[in-house]
C-alpha cells in the first residue's frame, strides 16, 4: 500500500503545482456564488407570487429543482475533473515517456493503476458531495428548504464519478488521451439522454423508453446513482407538492434499489479487471 | 567449477514480433557482473527491444529473458535495475530533488539527501537539486536520467542512447561515470549509436541487425587485423593476408630483394568498419 499512496500522493501534488485544484476552487466559487444569486431571487419572485395559496409548497418545489439543477452541473463538473485527471494516464504517459522511468521500479503495474485511480477517485468523489453539500446549504439559507435525504445523494454523487473515474482510467489503458477523453465524455452524454429518455417514458407512461432507460441504466451505472440521488431530494415529499415536483425537469427521476448500488460496486471491480489486465499485457 | 553468480542479464532465444513485424529473432545476449558491454546496430535492429525486454516494458513473444537470476519485469527483477530509456521525459513541474525522491521511495532506498546530493554530484549537476526539470537543458535533463537510474544502488545499468542529447563535454562526463561503474561492480548495458564512444569504455560489443546477434566480442577482436602497408621507394604496397607479426619478414624479404623501405603499417579495421560489416553496410 506504501507504493500505491506514493503514486497517489505524487498524482495530487501534480494537480496542485499544475493549479488545477486553484482553478477548479476560484471556478466552483463562481459556479455556488451564481447558484445562490439564483437561488434568492427564483425564492423572492415565487414568494411574490403566493404559490402556496394553491395548496402546494413552493419552497420545496423550487429548492427540488434547483436543487437538482446543480445536482447535474455537480455531476458535469466532478465528471470533467474525473476525466482529465485520467485521460492520459496509461498511453497518453506512455506516449510521452514519463510512465517508463516508474514501470522499472519494483512496483507492480496493478500498484501504479490503484495510485492513480486512487488519487482522481478521492478528488471527484470528494470535491461532488463538497460542492452537493454546499448547494443543499445555500438552497437552505436562501429558500429554507432542506432535502429529505442528504447522505444517500452525496455517496450516489461520489460513487458515481468514481465509476466514471474508473471508466477513463481504463480507457487511458486502450486509446489515447484525445480519443479516450471524447469517448467517456459521449458514454457520459449517452447516460444522460438514457436518463432523460427514462424521465419522459415515465412521465408519457412508455413502457419501451421506460426499459431503454433501465437498460442504460445498468450498463451505465453512474447514470443510475445520479437519478437515484436526484430521487433521495424529494423521496418523503407527497400531496400536491409531489404531483408539482414530478411535472418538473428532475421530477420523474427513479429512486435505485439495494441492487443498482451492489451493481455500481461490482461494475467498478469490472472496469477495474478489465484496466488491470489490459495493463498488463500493453507493450510500452 | 560452476559459477553461482547469476549473470546481471541473461537473454536467451529471445523473440519479439508486432503482428507480421518481427522485431526480434531469436537473441542470445549475457551481460555479467560488473561488465559493461555495448549493444550496436542499426535504426530498427531491435536494440531498444532486447532492452524493453530486459526491463518487463516488452513481453516477448517467446524465449527467456532474466535479470540478476530473477524473470525480466518482475518486482525482484526490478529491485536490481536501473533504466534510462532513449525518449524518456520527467514531469516538467517537479525539482530534481522532488524527482529523485519519487524514485527513492518506489525503490524504496534509504539514502535519502545524501543518496540524492550524491548522484547529482556525480552526474555532474551538483547545484541543480532545486531546480525544475521544466527549465533544464536537455542534456540536463539526461544527466538527471542517469542519476534517477543509478538510484538504490543497481546491479544493472540499461542505458538507451544515454549521450544522445549531450555536448562532448556531457559526453566525456558519462564515460568517466561508466568507467566508476564498472569499479563499483555495476554491469552496463549500452545502448548507443557512438561506436567511438563504445570503443572506449566498452568490455565486449554486440552487433544486432534485422532482429539477429549478428557478431559479439571485445573491441579488439571485432576490429580484426586488415593486412600490413609497406612503404617503399616504388610506391606502397598492400600485403592484405598478412598479419602483425608477420610485417619483419616481409620487411626482410623485401630488403633482401632491393627494395628500400621507408615505412610499415599494420592495418587494422576500426569498429566502424566491423559494424559495417557485420550489419551489411557500406
């Protein structure tokens, strides 16, 4: 474990001499800062309005979806962080010569993949449920509206960029880093329209978009923890205010069983086989 | 009596093909303790190979190919090693210190500040420990690969074009390195393009061409006696078969037949003209 934390610690210490951490802060302060202008003002316009006189309550509706709103841009951003950590990795440092010099170590190759993976794997899952945890503060403060579940969410966020972590990190092993980098961020885009596809069958009552979207779901399990975390926002709320939630962008969104997470478990160890073993064998 | 040092490489019927390509054929090669022997060959010969090999980069297609007794790429293997590759580079944003310390720890040496002051010193970049691999000269940055390969005190040396990007001065200071080297027991591969270079500080040479050992000796057997040059007063002449030890008789013979004689010359090939010869070239 020594030589994994070596290799994960130098890969963070790399991403902070680059700036990609101060870049990625002074961006993400941007990101909340706008947030919460928006967050205030949808609040104060909605409370003009006097919603709740229609038996619903507006802060729930407005904090949900908002709230969800930067869910997806929490996840778009952890996923842009994941990938470019990753994408050259493998080939793309191979390519370049600086993986030879460490591969002659007395270090296994399996160790070198498990410090990298390591390193972008805490990076994203950590910075995904601070930048989560930090929205849901603000959608508080501004609306004082407070999801039903916190925690479920935040590890569905972190569990699912690790996957997509993963993902790269073992498509850095088989294309280089401009292919592998286009190739995760489409599966990315693929998962999201599968999801939105799984949000519009559900709510026009289809049953094949309703399978398509279960479907993209287990091949593409990241997509599945973020509905499920989109889901854990409102998953207590009921009445008029859940009929007013579901008619909006994140509404439709499917809660996940015990299995969909057992599933993101092992679909992780898979990518992971699939990294390790393609490693092993690549001519470098 | 049996030798029960294993040898610092050993490679054996060593094949290597990409697809319809086949890079290797089939290589015999022993590097021993503490010898330093030179790998020539052309562009392409499969040079880069046999040493991708020996360092676990390469899988070979078959043969055998095994690093102070221990299978090539595995983890005892590499404790031995030291490896500069020929297109090799150092993440720009890190010091030398920084660098050599990464390498200590994932070879886990305990030498610590003094193993690193150590090995700048000895490379000839005594100052540059704080220096950033980004603003380094090439030819710095290739020292700095020499001092990263030396790190945990290695039995084997594999040194890819290890000159390539340094000025003669550079030049000299690796030769003089090597020479300490092989005081201290290191056994080196290396792999170079300088014949002159391997001329000087090599133990034995090995040709490689087309994937094949195509000749393999000391310097001074690979450069063959080429005949005896007479100078006389009707010209030079050229007595082709014969050797050093021959030149007084023909001078004799000469003599006694009335030619005067200014001058005499064995002739011997150089490396060069070995290499060309062994690899076909002109």
């Amino acid at each position: 474990m020594t030589a994994v934390r070596v290799i994960a610690v130098f890969t963070l210490r790399e991403s902070l001499r680059r700036r990609v951490f101060a870049v990625v802060g002074v961006l993400t302060v941007a990101f909340l800062a706008l947030y919460g202008l928006g967050t205030w003002q949808l609040h104060r316009d909605i409370n003009d309005v006097g919603f709740n006189q229609l038996g619903v309550e507006p802060n729930v509706i407005v904090g949900a979806t908002l709230l969800g709103l930067a869910m997806f841009g929490t996840m778009f951003l952890g996923t842009v962080l994941a990938v470019f950590l990753t994408l050259g990795a493998v080939r793309g440092d191979a390519e370049r010569g600086l993986l030879q010099p460490l591969l002659v170590r007395p270090v296994s190759r399996r160790t070198l993949l498990l410090g990298r993976y390591a390193a972008a794997a805490a990076v994203c899952a950590a910075y995904v449920a601070a930048v989560f945890v930090a929205a849901t503060i603000i959608t508080w403060a501004f609306g004082g509206w407070w999801p039903d579940h916190l925690l479920l969410p935040a590890i569905g966020l972190a569990l699912a960029v690790a996957i997509l972590a993963a993902v790269s990190l073992a498509g850095s092993v088989f294309l280089s880093a401009t292919a592998n980098g286009i190739a995760v961020f489409m599966v990315f885009g693929a998962g999201l329209v599968a999801g939105l596809l799984g949000q519009i069958g559900e709510a026009l009552s289809s049953g094949t978009l309703q399978n398509v979207a279960e479907v993209a779901s287990w091949l593409l399990p990241f997509e599945g923890l973020y509905q499920a975390a989109l889901a854990g926002l409102t998953a207590d709320t009921v009445g008029f205010t859940r009929l007013a939630i579901n008619l909006g962008p994140f509404g439709r969104a499917q809660s996940a069983g015990p299995g969909l997470w057992l599933w993101a478990l092992v679909y992780l160890g898979l990518v992971g086989v699939c990294a390790l073993r393609g490693f092993a064998r690549r001519d470098l | 009596m049996v030798c029960l040092v294993p040898a610092a490489l050993s490679v054996s019927a060593l094949v290597k093909t990409y697809g319809s390509v086949h890079a290797l054929v089939g290589v015999d090669l022993e590097v021993g303790e503490g010898e330093l022997v030179g790998l020539l060959g052309p562009n392409g010969a499969g040079k880069s190979t046999v040493v991708k090999v020996a360092c676990g980069l390469v899988t070979p297609t078959s043969g055998r190919a095994e690093v102070c007794g221990e299978p090539a790429g595995s983890v005892a293997a590499h404790r031995s090693l030291g490896y500069l590759a020929e297109l090799f580079r150092f993440p720009d944003w890190c010091t030398a210190h920084e660098l050599l310390e990464l390498h200590q720890r994932l070879a886990e040496s305990e030498g610590g500040a003094v193993e690193r002051a150590e090995l700048l010193e000895l490379v000839g970049l005594p100052d540059a420990g704080e220096t950033r691999v980004g603003t380094m000269s090439k030819g710095m940055q290739q020292r700095l690969g020499i001092a990263q390969a030396l790190i945990g005190s290695p039995r084997l040396l594999l040194l890819d074009e290890p000159t390539s990007a340094l000025d003669p001065s550079g030049r000299r200071t690796v030769r003089a390195l090597l020479e300490e080297l092989r005081g201290r027991g290191v056994a080196v591969l290396l792999n170079s393009h300088l014949l002159s270079e391997v001329e000087l500080v090599c133990d034995r040479v090995a040709i490689i061409d087309h994937g094949a050992l195509v000749a393999a000796g000391t310097p001074a057997e690979l450069s063959h006696a080429g005949g005896v040059e007479v100078e006389t007063a009707g010209g030079t002449r050229v007595f082709a078969a014969a050797r050093r030890d021959d030149a007084p008789g023909i001078v004799r013979e000469l003599v006694a037949a009335g030619e005067e004689v200014y001058g005499v010359r064995v002739l011997t090939s150089s490396l060069e003209d070995a290499y060309l010869e062994a690899v076909g070239g002109s």
